[in-house]
C-alpha cells in the first residue's frame, strides 16, 4: 500500500503576492467585491511508495524543506493518506 | 463575520503536467526514489466579506469557473469556513 501526500504551500504574510493582486482586483471586475483578499500558493500532490507511515510524513517534510517551498518566503504544510487501490 | 475560502486547482487526469514530471526527477535526484507521481496544481485562499453561506458557496463557485480554474485541462474543489475574528 502507497501514500498520498498533499502538499499546501503559501506565501508567508507579509510577503508580497502580485498574483494574488492581480486575480482579486479580475474578480472585482468580474462582479464579485466581496473579495478582501486573496493569496495564490501551490497545490502539490505526491503518490509515494510503501514505506511506514513514520517515514512518510519525516521524508515528506524533508522534501518540503529542501525543494517543494521556499523557507524565505513560503510556508507549508501537508496531509498524508493511504492511497486508495 | 466574513469567509476563508480554499480553493484547490488541479490538472485533470491525462493531463501532461510538465512541472510536476520536473519536480518528480528533482526528488529522485536529491535521494527520494519512493516518489511515484508529482501532480502541481493552485491553492487560492479568497478571504471574502460578510454574505449569507449559501451564496458563498454559489458564488466562490462561480468564480472558479470564470476565473480561478480552466475547466478544459483542471479541476477544481473547495472548503469554506467562517473566519476567525
């Protein structure tokens, strides 16, 4: 049995988000000005290999640290589920 | 009270996401070979002013499908909560 890990990965508060910006004020021309805010980051899925559930969740962290996000200005988290057959 | 919307944007299955085959190879490489699929896609958090819960839901519905996603090549889905004051 394999893992599927979803990764969540955000521009820090604080830190400029143009795209973020640029999307908010399309949807104000759009017709929607309830929009106060919004923020654009990436949605990483991963399928993973067997291996135990301990090793999953601190490679996956690992992988974050070294790749997936930018520490200097991105924060992340994830979610680790057993991938369905 | 307002709204924080989550909004995930993916690509569709059959879909080629070459940023993701990228990321995969760039994790193989830095020693995680347990790593079987790399899917990227958009996280897009809306903070939203106050209006009823049904026509957020409608609404931020209807902004992934103008805006916030290419139907054609992506899925899209959503959570909605209250904000935190």
């Amino acid at each position: 049995m394999g893992w599927r890990a979803r990764v969540f990965v955000t521009p820090k508060q604080g830190v400029l988000d143009p795209q973020g910006k640029a999307v908010q004020q399309s949807l104000h021309t759009l017709g929607y000005p309830e929009v106060a805010e919004v923020r654009i980051g990436k949605f990483i899925e991963l399928r993973l290999a067997d291996v135990s559930r301990d090793s999953v969740e601190t490679r996956v962290r690992e992988m974050c640290d070294r790749l997936l996000a930018n520490r200097v200005i991105e924060n992340f988290s994830f979610t680790i589920d057993p991938e369905n057959p």
